[in-house]
C-alpha cells in the first residue's frame, strides 16, 4: 500500500514534458512559418525588380564606335546584370517567338531596331537611379543610343509605399506573434513545473544548493527546448517542401541564409525560453514558503 501511494506521488511529481513539447513545438512552428514568410517576401520583391528588364535602343545608323563602348561601359557597371547586345537578327527571332510572324510577308525589310538588353540590382531598381543612368548614356553615347525604356509602372509599383506599409505590418505582426510565443511557452513551462514544486521545496528543506537542484531541471529544459525546435522545424521545411511541390517557382527563393535564419531563431528561441521559464520556476519555489506551496 506504501509502494502504491509512493508511486502515485512520484507519477504526480513528474511534470507534464510531453505536453510542453507538443505546446512549444507548435508555438514554435507558427512562429517559423511567419518568419519563412516574411522573409521570402522580401526576396520576392527584390526577385521581381530584377526581373524587369531595361532596353537601350540603338539608332537606325549607329555610330557603331560608340555602340561598342556604351556596351562595354554598362558591362563595367556594378550593379548590372546579364547585359545583353541584341543584333535585328536576335530581335526578330524574340519577336517571333512571342508573337506572329505574318510581318515577313509584307515586309521586305527587318523593322526591329538593335538594343543593348539589362538588368539591375534590386537597390537600384528605382526611378531616380534608373534616370541618372539614362542621363549618363544620352550624354556620352548620344549617337549610339535612341532612347532608354524601361517598365515605368512596374518600377513604381514595386517601390510604391504601400509595399513597404504591408512589409512593415508583416513585421508588426511577427513581434507580436514573438511576444505571444514567448509568453505561451513560459505559461507552458510553468504549468509544467507546478507539478513538481513539493520535490523542489523538499530537496531545499534537506540543505541541497541551489544550483544541484536547479541543474538536473535546466538540463531536462534545454534538452526539452531543443526537442520542440526539432519538431517546429520539421514541419516548417515540411510544409515549404509541399508548397514548392505545388509551386516550383518558390524555388527560386530557397537560399542557405534564409534556412540558417529560420534555423537558427527557433532552436535558439525553444532552448532559450524553455530554460529561462523552467530556471525562473525553480527559483520561485525555491522562495516560496512550504504552506504557500498547497
């Protein structure tokens, strides 16, 4: 009967492990999924201003001196990108492959004009960058260049404030969600300590320090917090995995530092908190009266 009854306390001693990982995990998993998002939104802007392509168009009786040279000048530039000269040739076969080719049989003569065809760095994918260079080009390569195009509209959706509104409010978003995961973690640690706070007060009322009663405890805690992160994060890339298998083209904005971030936050954040909480805990038992503990 003794055996039974010290068995029964012992099974209501040992704190509630398992539901504090499945409740971290998942915390930790919303969490993640957040930052995946917000972090690939970015991307996806930069993404897509690259993708905008500029046209210098040549002129019909180029100085083919100056064309050379305004080709190799923005080769040259810093934040140009895949710099392409597009003869009449190359341009009628872009032009064919996209559209009807009926033109030939009314037309003796290819219409198209020769281009020098860019990209540009995301940073200077902006309308104030793009009119300095076109300024640049028409000043020293003015017999070359006919005119500089780029997809106005686009830029200016791309840079416009409300981009930037919904990017900050993404990012409100995720502070809050970081303040909800830290406070339901610590709640969650905490009840599961409760359980245990009479084996705490009693090792203290038997003369064990401190720190030989908080050790065991924050060792179970991080190893805990690290199980939780393990899980959080397997369900993250889980589910990146299954969107990609959907959508190819969010491939494209895999990259190591995105995963060493996500990585990296939520092992730090599930072994961060779960010890804080847990050592918090211990000390607050550790305080508290024997009478106060029922």
């Amino acid at each position: 009967m003794a055996q039974f009854g010290k068995s029964a306390s012992s099974k209501r001693s040992k704190p509630s492990y398992l539901y504090a990982i499945i409740g971290m995990s998942v915390i930790l998993f919303l969490f993640g999924i957040m930052g995946w998002l917000f972090l690939n939104l970015r991307k996806t802007k930069d993404v897509v201003k690259e993708k905008l392509q500029i046209h210098a168009w040549i002129n019909r009786l180029p100085n083919k001196k100056q064309v050379d040279s305004m080709h190799q000048y923005l080769l040259s530039l810093p934040y140009t990108k895949d710099v392409q000269y597009v003869t009449k040739e190359m341009a009628a076969k872009i032009w064919n492959e996209n559209n009807d080719s009926a033109w030939k049989k009314i037309l003796d003569n290819n219409p198209l004009p020769e281009s020098i065809d860019f990209y540009v760095k995301s940073e200077y994918v902006n309308k104030d960058s793009l009119t300095k260079l076109n300024q640049t080009l028409a000043a020293n390569f003015s017999e070359a260049l006919s005119e500089f195009q780029y997809p106005t509209e686009a830029v200016t959706v791309v840079n416009s404030k409300y981009v930037k509104i919904a990017l900050g409010a993404i990012i409100g978003l995720i502070l809050l969600l970081a303040a909800i995961v830290i406070i339901s973690i610590d709640n969650t640690i905490r009840l599961a300590m409760y359980s245990n706070r009479f084996l705490i007060k009693t090792m203290q009322m038997v003369g064990a320090t401190r720190f030989f009663i908080a050790r065991p405890l924050d060792m179970r805690a991080v190893i805990n917090g690290f199980i939780s992160a393990l899980i959080a994060l397997a369900g993250i890339y889980g589910v990146v995995f299954l969107i990609e298998s959907y959508i190819p083209d969010f491939r494209i904005l895999r990259d190591s530092s995105t995963v060493i971030i996500i990585t990296g936050s939520i092992l730090f954040l599930g072994i961060a908190i779960s010890l804080l909480s847990t050592h918090r805990s211990i000390l607050k038992y550790l305080k508290m009266k024997l009478d106060d503990l029922y």
